[in-house]
C-alpha cells in the first residue's frame, strides 16, 4: 500500500497559559490517502480553522506529529526549517474566497508558485496554462481577475494550489461563497484533480449541499476528530 | 520572478500616477526653495561681476557698499590712482528706490557710475551706453522698462537708453544705471524746501553768521548742499598686481578700507544673505520632512490595503525579501514619478517667481538622490507592518 499522503497521530494545540490556556486540538487522529478528498465538518469553534493551520504549517502545534507523504514535518517540533518552502512546494491552499491577486492576470497568479519555487519565467506559465486548461479556464489566461466570474475566480485559485503538484491541498470552505450548481461543480474539481494528481484533499465545510459528496468524512468536535463514513453521493 | 510591485502599478496607475503628481508638486516647491537659495548667493556673484572691479575701496569700518552704507569723498579715487598698482579706478553709488513709469512702480537698484571707469554695465543686449553727461538711464530688462521709455527719478525725467540683463542687486532688485552727478545729487541732495530751511537755521546760528567774518556763512551753505559723496570707489588691478598688498596699502595710507572679490564674495554670502540662507535651509528641512512623511503614509496606507494579498503571498511561499522588495520599488517608483514632476513643475513656475531661481543640474542629481533615499526611508515602516502580516490571516476562523 502507498504511503499516506497525510498522516496524523495525537496532535494537540493549546493557545495561551496557565487559567488563560485553551485547548484548541485534543489528540487529532487523521489518514488520508493520495487521491483521496475528505471533508472536515465540526461546529463553530471546534478546531477546524486550527487544524487547518497546523496543518498549513502557519502555527506551531503543541505536541503530536505530522507527516506528509510518509515523511514527517512535525514531531513534537518542526522537522523542517523552511516552512515557506514546504507551504510553497507540498502543500495547495484554496481559500473561502479565491484570494487571487488583483494586479496579475490568470496566467501569472498561478504561475507565481513555480515561480517562487525558483522556476524559469516561461516554464512557469507553461506549466500554469496547463494546469489552468485543466481546470477549463484555458481560455481565460490573460484575463484580468476581475474580469473574471465567481465560478472562474474559484477554478483559477484551484489550479494555483495545484500548480506545484502538492501531496496535499488544503480547502478552507471553498464552496461557501457559491450557488448549489456551481459548489458541486467545485466539488466534482477537486475530485477529478485529486485523481489526477494524487493529491489528498482536505475539505473544511459548512456547506450542507456538498457533505453528501465526500466517501469519508471528519467530525471535529471540542478539538478532538471522529471518523466517519460519508455518502459518497456524486457531485 | 515577476516584478510584482511594477504590475501593481500597472494595474492602479491612475490612483499612483496622482499621488505622484501631488508628491512631485510638493518636491517641485522644495527644489524652487533650493533655487531661490542658489538664486540669492548667485544674485550676489552677478552683482560683484557687474562693475569688473577687482578692489572694493569703502568708508573705513563699514561692510560697504552692499552690506552697510559707506561714504566716501567722491575724489578720493584720484589719490587711489597713484598707488602702485591700480590701473583704473571709478565712483559708484549704490540707492535702492522706488520709481515711477508708464505702467506702474518698480523697485530697482540705482547706481550712478561713470561711463569708462569701473563700475559701467558690462554688456548690453539692446540700445546703447550713456553718452550724454545727464538724464540717460541703462535699464536691467527685469524692471519691465524699455527701450526709450521716459521715466521720473525725484526731480528730473530720464531716458532708458539702453537694456541689459542678470544686473541686480543682492535682493534681487534690477539695477538702473545713470550718469554718477545724477545719481549723486538723487542720493545727496536734498530737496529745495529743505535747503532753504537748513540755510536759515545756519544764518540764524551765531556761530556760522558772525559779523567778522565775511563769506563763514556762504561756506557753511556750499558745504551743506554739495553731494561730493560716492558710496563705493571701484579699482581695477594692473595684471601683475597683487590685490592683497594693494588692498593694505589703501587701508594703511588713505584711511579707507579695502576689499578683495574673496572678501566680498564673504561678506555678501556669509553676512548679508545668510539670514535669508538659513530661513530657505530651514523651510528646506521642514518641506523635506514633510514630503517624507507624506511619501511614508502614502506607502503604507497602500500597504495596508494590500494586506490580504500579502498574507496570500506569504502562505503560499513568498518570502519576506520579495514582499519588502515590492513594497520599495513602490516607493522608489513613487519617488521617481514626484521627482519628475516636482523637477519640471519646478522649471515651470520658475520664471514667474519674482526673484531670480536658479535651479542647478548638481541640485537636481543631489535631489534626486535625496527623494529616494526618503522614499527608500519611509517604506521601512510599510516593510516593517507587511512583515507582521500572519499568513494565518487568509485562512478563516
């Protein structure tokens, strides 16, 4: 069997001291698989964000241990030093709003990754229209992000998170802004991408329109996550 | 790597090529500060240049002519002509005044000379010099006279005769060049209503009308209306001569003292425009601090609404270098856009400016430099805020 694209074992954060310190993640247990999209549901203020974060190595966990694609970047303690690089090279973001740059075109705001990664100008758009013709926004490369639709805007942050090719990508709620159609539409991306790729995909969401469409699902509840078997319902 | 803050601009130029017209309109009025600076020292060298004079012989115990008053007996330069030496020697008056024409009032310089001697216009650019021994007047092209133009100075109408130009006085007033007995009795002589009071209070007076002495009070009379007085003796060296021992020469026998082109150049830059220096030096500072922390505000208010952005480009990799370096290509291209500006809005108005502005190319390099060092400056506390941006910020919750 392959690796675990992610792998997490009692990974715990508390926030603040002594009376004031809040236990935000109690012992997390997560497995994802390559090509696997999960969805993480829970209540407000259950840890999901936090999760996200640790995850996204934006904050340090407490205690616990992480490892991307059997390789381990936290254990009790960073494993590794630059963690721009590791956000940049293995890990893809979409955000609950594309959060796309304004002032570069489609082209140069996913090839901005492979860019920062220290990839040639011209490779770094080719790979990008690429991975934007993936995603059937091929024919908007050189449009101006606010020419863009809603729909569009989320396809071209998708291709950004995915343009270095990450064992993992982290959704942040990226169907909330959406109607129904078009967040399944987002939904049935990031399955075809996750396959494609093989990438594991981690779906932080609200959105009761899309929960049916995960085969597995992640309750997080007072900063502790249960599994459980979703629908798998077809987006 | 794409440059990011040239594609920021890019994408707002129109709101960053204003606020780089209103930053270049701000630095505009600091580089004309700096040229009316460089104006006054060089209105002081120009008027030092007029009289091609290489000594300045004056009223013993004065910064005369320019920086104190200073008189001296208009036949004194007789006796400055025998000192070994001096090749030429001229009578000036110097008196600033108000006067009269056709289309207003204007205030100039007016120097009595003697056409010949030092002391005359150096050059002309219309008409002609002063032939007549009376009532012709050269005219610096600043005063708005022309050519012909009948002008009244106290008693007697004048002729400008001929035009010349860059001859003002260290304020800046132009200078209006007329026959030294003119000039003499403008500055000397008193009015007829004054001389006929001052004859009667010396006839009145036992001590000049005594009845033994016949001819004390016409005397005391004819002294009492001469104007044998100049304000300055102007001397030109033979080549070989040496001005210093010149100079000591005329303070040691002639009781007057004696002035180099140095010691003038001193007297006019260090004294009598320094005042005038200093409160330019000081508005100078002030405009430079005030430009820079408009340039700091400007910087940071369009940082901070880039904050979402600059979360983004943390999170997903960027480092800090690339974000600082985005944020002072910013500001360096702000700086360069208000330079431009400011340097041709400068040159613009410069001609209006009353006073002479000499905008140097050497000021504008320095300025130039300047304004991107207080841009570089002044993005340092929008580097400083970008770089406390948490990339957490873009993620929710």
């Amino acid at each position: 069997m392959a690796q675990p694209a992610i792998e997490i074992n009692g990974l715990a954060k508390r926030y603040g001291e002594g009376d004031a310190a809040v236990d935000a993640l109690k012992g997390v247990d997560m497995m994802i698989q390559p090509g696997e999209v999960v969805g993480l549901i829970g209540p407000s203020g259950s840890g999901k964000s936090t999760l996200l974060k640790c995850l996204g190595a934006v904050i340090e966990p407490t205690s616990g241990r992480m490892a991307l694609a059997g390789k381990a970047i936290y254990d009790n303690g960073w494993k590794v030093t630059d963690l721009r690089a590791l956000r940049r090279d293995r890990i893809g973001f979409v955000f609950q709003a594309p959060y796309l740059i304004p002032f570069l075109n489609v082209t140069d705001n996913v090839a901005l990754l492979p860019m920062l990664a220290g990839l040639p100008n011209s490779q770094a758009r080719e790979q990008a229209r690429q991975m934007l013709a993936a995603l059937d926004v091929g024919h908007r490369t050189q449009a101006q992000v606010r020419q863009l639709s809603g729909g569009e805007q989320q396809r071209v942050s998708i291709a950004r998170a995915l343009v270095n090719e990450p064992p993992i990508v982290l959704a942040d709620e990226p169907t909330a802004p959406l109607d129904s159609e078009r967040a399944l539409t987002v939904i049935r991306i990031l399955n075809q991408m996750a396959q494609r790729f093989q990438t594991a995909i981690i779906v932080v969401t609200h959105d009761e329109k899309i929960i049916p469409t995960f085969k597995r699902l992640y309750h997080i509840r007072d900063g502790r996550t249960f599994e459980a078997a979703g629908e798998g319902r077809a987006a | 790597m794409i440059n990011l803050a040239a594609r920021d601009i890019l994408h707002g130029w129109g709101k960053f090529v204003f606020t780089g017209v209103g930053l270049g309109l701000l630095i505009g009025v600091t580089l004309s500060m700096a040229g009316i600076y460089r104006g006054l020292v060089d209105d002081g060298k120009a008027l030092l240049a007029i009289g091609g004079a290489d000594l300045w012989v004056v009223q013993r115990d004065t910064l005369g002519p320019y920086a104190e008053p200073s008189s001296v007996r208009d036949d004194a330069y007789r006796s400055l002509l025998g000192i070994p030496g001096v090749a030429a020697a001229g009578n000036v008056t110097y008196l600033t005044m108000q006067i009269e024409h056709a289309r207003g009032e204007v205030r100039v310089m007016l120097v009595g000379f003697q056409p010949g001697h030092p002391g005359e216009p150096g050059y002309l650019v219309a008409g002609r010099p002063i032939t007549r021994s009376h009532y012709e007047a050269i005219a610096d092209m600043r005063s708005g006279l022309s050519l012909n133009e009948r002008i009244r100075i106290r008693r007697h109408e004048y002729i400008v005769v001929g035009l010349t130009r860059r001859m003002v006085s260290s304020g800046g007033d132009p200078m209006l060049f007329v026959p030294l007995k003119d000039a003499q009795e403008v500055q000397f002589l008193k009015d007829n209503d004054a001389l006929v009071n001052e004859r009667a209070r010396s006839a009145a007076n036992p001590a000049f009308n005594r009845p033994g002495v016949p001819g004390l009070l016409e005397a005391v009379q004819a002294s009492q209306t001469n104007s044998h007085q100049v304000n300055v003796v102007l001397l030109r060296l033979a080549p070989d001569a040496d001005e210093t021992r010149v100079a000591e020469q005329i303070r040691r026998w002639k009781h007057l003292e004696a002035y180099t082109r140095a010691d003038m150049d001193e007297i006019l830059v260090a004294k009598l425009i320094a005042t005038s220096a200093r409160q330019i030096f000081m508005f100078l500072v002030i405009l430079s601090v005030v430009s820079a922390t408009i340039v700091a505000f400007i910087i940071y208010t369009m940082t901070l609404n880039k904050v979402r952005e600059i979360a983004v480009l943390k999170l997903i990799g960027a480092r800090n270098r690339t974000i600082a370096l985005m944020i002072l290509q910013q500001a360096l291209g702000l700086g360069v856009i208000g330079f431009i500006v400011g340097r041709t809005a400068a040159a613009l108005w410069a001609p209006i400016f009353p006073k002479y502005v000499l905008l140097l190319p050497g000021d504008a390099v320095r300025g130039a430099l300047l304004v991107l060092l207080i841009c570089a400056l002044a993005s340092v506390v929008a580097i400083r805020a970008a770089l406390r941006v948490d990339p957490a910020a873009a993620i929710g919750g």
